[in-house]
C-alpha cells in the first residue's frame, strides 16, 4: 500500500455515504496504523468515542488493546487497526446485514493493500465474518480464541487468530486472563516459536 494508496481510500471512507449509518456519525473510522502491516486487527464497529474522534479503539477497550500489545512488545505503531464497519452503529446495535455488506468492501481493499500475515479478529462478530470470508470453519469465540487458523489470502498465506473484543474485561474481567495468554500466543506466532 502506497501512501497515495491509503490516502485514496481513507478519503472515500471518510466520505462514504453507501449505507444508513452515514446519517448519524459524527466521523467514519477507516482504522490507522503503519502500512503495509504485517498484522491487522480488526474490530466491530466504532463506538462513541471512536465516533467523535475518528480514531479506531480510542475509549477503554483501547486502552487494554493497548496494554494488551505492550504486553508483548509491540505498541499501536506496530499494527494496523481497523473493524468490519467504518461509522457508528446507533447506540453500538449490532451491525445490519446490509451495512456488512456495504462497507465490508472497504476492509478487503485494506487487507489487499495492507498485506499482512496475520489478521486478528477481535470479538464474536469480527471473528464470525473473517472466518466466513476466507472459508475458514469457525464456532464460538469461546471455542476458537487463541487458535490459529491458517488461511489464503489473494496476497499469499496468512494466519487467522481470533481474541475476545477487548470491551469483554469490562463486562467479563475474568476473561483478562484468556486475553492475556492469548496474547503471548500470538507474540509466539509472530516469532516463529509456536507452532500454528
Ligand atoms: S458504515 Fe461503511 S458503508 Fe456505511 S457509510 Fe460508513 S463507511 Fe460507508
């Protein structure tokens, strides 16, 4: 991805009117991070933070993403941070069928351009459409997280490694530790120790 690449299509999806959830944001969240990237996580949908700052994973849940890569070395530098819809879903609903379909486009431009080995669902729903995108038999984000699940993207080969959204600790604190170990899984993927 050339930055004359990522400027184009950060400023369509900044100005994207394809689905309804263009009435009501206050800033789409195309996602940021270096570029190329060789891993992408990849989130819900912004939520209201997100929303007023056009930033991706700007409120709580980023800040234990971020402890969460700190934990293994790697800041938000290292990573590109996106999710399957680029605007605000209205008091964080779930996504429609229709928006998935709108916008998803934008996320497979990213990830061709982007080209990364390994891609990070992050959350039930994440993991759900990734894993149906490349074929990949999923399940439970109880079942499937801190799995890796090798897959073929148009650029290569990658890895599927689906977490628990980091917003889980509030809900769930008792899911931190799974969290955490699946963390240092993936630093061992990405080092070459574990094997996939
Ligand atoms: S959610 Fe995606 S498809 Fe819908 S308006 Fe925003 S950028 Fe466009």
């Amino acid at each position: 991805m050339t930055d004359e690449e990522a400027r184009v299509l950060n400023d369509e999806i900044l100005s994207c009117t394809r689905c309804r959830l263009s009435f009501g944001r206050s800033h789409a969240v195309p996602g940021e991070g270096p570029v190329p990237s060789r891993i992408v996580l990849v989130g819900e949908a912004p939520g209201e933070k997100e929303d007023r700052s056009g930033r991706p994973f700007a409120g709580r849940a980023g800040s234990v993403l971020n402890r969460l890569l700190a934990s293994i070395g790697l800041s938000r530098d290292d990573v590109f941070i996106t999710s399957i819809l680029k605007c605000r879903p209205p008091e964080n609903r779930d996504p429609k069928n229709d928006e998935i379909a709108s916008c998803k486009p934008y996320l497979d431009r990213q990830i061709a351009l982007l080209r990364p080995s390994i891609i990070v669902p992050m959350g039930r729903f994440s993991a759900a459409v990734i894993m149906g995108q490349f074929g990949v038999p999923g399940g439970r984000i109880s079942e499937i997280h801190g799995k890796a699940f090798r897959a073929e993207a148009p650029h290569g080969p990658i890895i599927l490694f689906p977490v628990y959204h980091p917003a889980v600790v509030t809900h769930n604190p008792p899911l931190r530790g799974d969290l955490e170990t699946d963390f240092r899984r993936l630093k061992e993927i990405l080092e070459g120790i574990s094997p996939v």
